[in-house]
C-alpha cells in the first residue's frame, strides 16, 4: 500500500470502529496527519477524556497512555507500538521514591507528568513542563522534593527562590546532551533567529535562549511572532511540523541530536494495524489495562494538578 491508501484506510475505520487518535507532536508527520488531536501528553489526555468515542488510540510513549486511561477509565485505550516506553520516565523506581520520602518525610513531592503510573502513586502533585513553574510558586509548602528532570526541576528552582527544592539527578536524555556549545553556535550561525528551548535542556543552554517552554509554548510562540527565524531547541520534528505549518518562516534545529527513539518506534502502519485489529482478540496485547486501585491512587497527584489550575 501506499502511505496515501494506508491513510485513507485508517480513516475508514476509525469511523467504522469508534476510534479517535491521539499524537504527540514528537510523532512523524504522516502520524500527525491521521490524527484527530495533537499536542503535548497532558493535552492529549484531556482531549481523550471530551470525546465520545469508546476506543482511543495513543500515538506516543507508555506514561501517556496511561495517564489517558486514568483520566478515562471507561474507554478503551491502546497503543500501536507497546515498546515505545521513556527513557525519562522509567529511570525512577518506586523502591528509590520511598527512600526519598522516607528520609525526609516534611517534602511534598512534586512529580513532571513524564512519571509512570505507578510512581505518581507516591506524589503529592503532578505538573507538567509549562505549569511547573506556576504551581509550584503557588505551593504553600516551601519544601518540595522535584522529580524526575533535573533540569526541568533547577528550571523552577530558579523561578521559585523562595523554595527549598530537592532535586532527582534524572532527566530527558535527548535533551540533556545539547551543550552550550551547540547553543552558541546556532545563534552566531543564524544571528536572525530567535533561540526557543524546551526547559528539560541544561541551565547553560536555556540561559542562552530568547524564549523557554514547553513543546506546545514553542509552537505557540513561533507561531505568533513577528520574527521569521527560528532555532528550534526541542525535538527535532517540532522543527518540520512548524515548517509545514508556517511555510513563511524559517526553522533550524539547535541540535540534529535532540531525537527521541521512543517516539520514533510508531509508525503510520503500527497505527494502521492497531486501528484494523480493535474489536478483535488480536489488539488485546496493545490495550493499556490499569487496574480500579492504580488508577485511583496514581490520579490523586494528577487531579491536584488540575485543582492548582496545570
């Protein structure tokens, strides 16, 4: 099949079967242009829990669908590659957050979305890269253990003086090895452009960056502004989705490096396939399946999230 009939195929059965798809913006662009919603993982878990379709096919990494089922338990979830995990998320175990919690018992334990299920059990609140900031500063607890990023954690340290913030030596590997260097660099290559740079960088690049956010609040800025020229310091397909959608402007990558693996295991045909086998025996390896207790504790820190107004 062509990618054009593997396409129109897929949309057949979405109708034919309920199916309403999810895709990060880190997929590939021929996954972004099947899908009903786009955006970073929380967004999309919000958009999953509006729609009225009965299947929900999660174009992204393994914490994502998860946190999609818990904000819609009654709905079917799946994922078309289950091997699409996180490098972030993974690199903290339960084991380690109790030792954590248990040595210092008086810190309130914020935990990045970028977290399973079963270690957002033992948070006290869930923020995601572009509410960090704003819901920590308006914590009344001033001390707080930040987990897993590192970077993203010193981010908020540094907007949040007034805080005693532990932070966990973790963090995203794609975008932690971009180096000051590499910053510099693309700015003296391309002085016209604006550096815009994801927060899960390190301090010595974002420090160089005329705009720091999340991967939405990149888009969104590069989308508005008058400048014409961009350095894109996230994922390097951010870079390609924002050339499509503002033709008129110029993009560059801060660095070719910036590449999650994970996100590139889907394919067009893992969503073709997991699309055409729901409804049968055979997607039932790739339906998310949470049981009733990990739901209710892992939403705690999630649903004190959206009181906070993340």
């Amino acid at each position: 099949m062509t990618v054009y009939e593997v396409k129109n195929k897929i949309e057949e059965l979405k109708k034919q079967k309920d199916i309403c798809i999810l895709a990060h913006s880190y997929e590939s662009r021929d996954i972004i242009e099947v899908a009903d919603f786009v955006g970073d993982s929380y967004k999309l878990s919000v958009d999953a829990s509006k729609v009225k379709n009965k299947n929900i096919v999660f174009a992204g990494v393994h914490f994502m669908a998860q946190t999609a089922k818990m904000l819609s338990p009654d709905k079917h979830v799946y994922m078309p590659n289950t091997e699409a995990g996180c490098r972030m998320a993974e690199q903290m175990d339960t084991d380690t957050l109790a030792g954590m919690k248990a040595a210092e018992p008086d810190r309130l334990v914020v935990a990045y979305i970028n977290t399973t299920a079963e270690l957002k059990t033992l948070c006290d609140v869930c923020v995601t890269s572009s509410s960090a900031v704003r819901i920590v500063k308006g914590l009344k607890e001033k001390k707080i253990l930040f987990i897993p990023d590192c970077n993203l954690g010193s981010f908020v340290q540094k907007a949040c003086p007034d805080k005693d913030i532990k932070l966990f030596n973790g963090g995203c590997p794609a975008h932690a090895v971009v180096t000051r260097d590499e910053a510099v660099k693309a700015k003296a290559d391309h002085p016209n452009a604006l550096l815009l740079v994801h927060p899960e960088c390190r301090a010595e690049v974002t420090e160089l960056a005329d705009y720091v956010g999340s991967t939405s609040g990149i888009m969104d800025f590069a989308k508005k502004s008058d400048n014409k020229e961009f350095i894109i310091g996230t994922e390097m397909s951010i870079a390609e989705h924002l050339q499509f959608e503002c033709p008129d402007k110029r993009f560059y990558l801060l660095s070719k490096n910036i590449i999650c693996p994970n996100m590139k295991l889907t394919t067009l045909m893992d969503v073709y396939r997991i699309c055409d086998d729901i409804d049968t025996d055979n997607a039932q390896d790739r339906e998310i399946l949470m049981s009733d207790e990990l739901i209710s504790k892992a939403k705690v820190c999630i649903d004190k999230m959206i009181q906070l107004g993340g």
